[in-house]
C-alpha cells in the first residue's frame, strides 16, 4: 500500500509529461500550424494550448518535488505538494472555463481569418492563404456566394470550408478537453495519496 502512495506522484509526473506531449503536437501539429499562419491569423487557440502546456509542465516538476517528498517522508514537501496540486487544479478549470467559454469564439475567428482570404484573392497573400485551406481541409468557399471558380478549380464534391473548419477545430478543442479531464482525476488521486502518506509519517512518528 505504501509503494502505491509512495508511486502517486511519479504517475503525477508521468502525466504531466504525457500532457506536454499532448500540448507540443497541438501547437506544432504541421495541418494546424498551416491554418494558422499569414497576417492576421487568430492565436485564441494557441492560447488554449499554451495554458495546457503551462499546465503540463507544472504537473511534471510538482510531481518531482512530490515523488522527492515521498521518498523522504517530508511532511513538509509532502504538503507543498498538496498544495501546488491545488493551484494547479484551480488552474485547470479556469482553462477550462476558458476553452468551453472561448469554443464558439476560436472556430468564429478561423472563419472569418478564411472568409477575408477570399474577399481578398486579388493579393497573394489572400490567395496563398485560401489555397491552404483548400489543401489542407479540402474544401472550397464558405458559401455557394463566396466560392471562388479559379480557386477551386479542379475540386468537386468538397464540403465548405466553413463547415470543415468547425470540424477540424472541434476536433482539436475536444482532445483539449479530454486531457484536461484526465489531468483534473489524477491530480485529484495526488491529493488523496498525498494526504494520505502525510497521515501515516505523522502517525508513524507519534507512534514512536
């Protein structure tokens, strides 16, 4: 029973790495990264990624300190554990508070980043940009009004690109989610087994 208490914080910190990992093929995810790039192109949802990464890489380093606290049986790192579990718990569901409030926002954004690329197809740049999309998601055009021939030469039976960008974002905010979720339960293990093992040290020292 003590090797598994003693085990919560290196699990902590094994997580921790796992949402890093997450984080980092978010943010540099070659499809994501090509949609969101040019002037002018929204950052709401590397925001939402970078507090995940923030938040992973608290994870990791207060499941350090707290595998070091069960090692040693210190009361004190024990319970600065504990308590930066806390934090980063709070953390959490601010992000989350963020991410569900923000959801509507990040995908409205990428339409209307996409929707000017092609007011703007006289440029290269809006050219460039829309071609992207098409590439990437493909799709072609927001709307039967907005679909540009040229650009969408040579593609048929693609879906809009409105539609597919809603898509492609829900999909990446719902692995958000869902690592946020898995990262709120074990931390709320961590606190539990750090409570726990901070109960018996102190038993454990009454006792003798």
């Amino acid at each position: 029973m003590l090797s598994i208490i003693i085990n919560a914080p290196l699990l902590l910190q094994l997580s921790g790495l796992l949402v890093l990992a997450v984080g980092l093929w978010l943010r540099f995810d070659p499809e994501t990264a090509e949609l969101l790039t040019g002037d002018g192109a929204p950052d709401t949802f590397f925001i939402a990624v970078y507090i995940l990464l923030g938040a992973g890489g608290l994870m990791t380093i207060v499941g350090f300190f707290g595998c070091f606290g069960a090692v040693r049986e210190s009361q004190c790192l024990l319970a600065s554990f504990f308590a930066c579990l806390i934090i980063i718990f709070g953390a959490e569901i601010a992000a989350g508070v963020f991410g569900f409030v923000n959801k509507e926002q990040i995908i409205e954004e990428v339409q209307k980043f996409y929707s000017s690329s092609l007011v703007d197809v006289t440029t290269p740049n809006g050219t460039d940009i829309a071609s992207i999309y098409h590439r990437t998601l493909n799709c072609c055009g927001g709307s039967t009004s907005d679909v540009n021939k040229e650009l969408c030469e040579g593609q048929q039976d693609v879906q809009d690109c409105l539609t597919a960008i809603t898509e492609f974002f829900d999909e990446k905010l719902h692995i958000m989610g869902y690592t946020g979720i898995g990262m709120a339960g074990v931390m709320i293990i961590g606190m539990i087994f750090s409570m726990v093992l901070c109960c018996a040290i102190r038993n454990n020292r009454e006792v003798i």
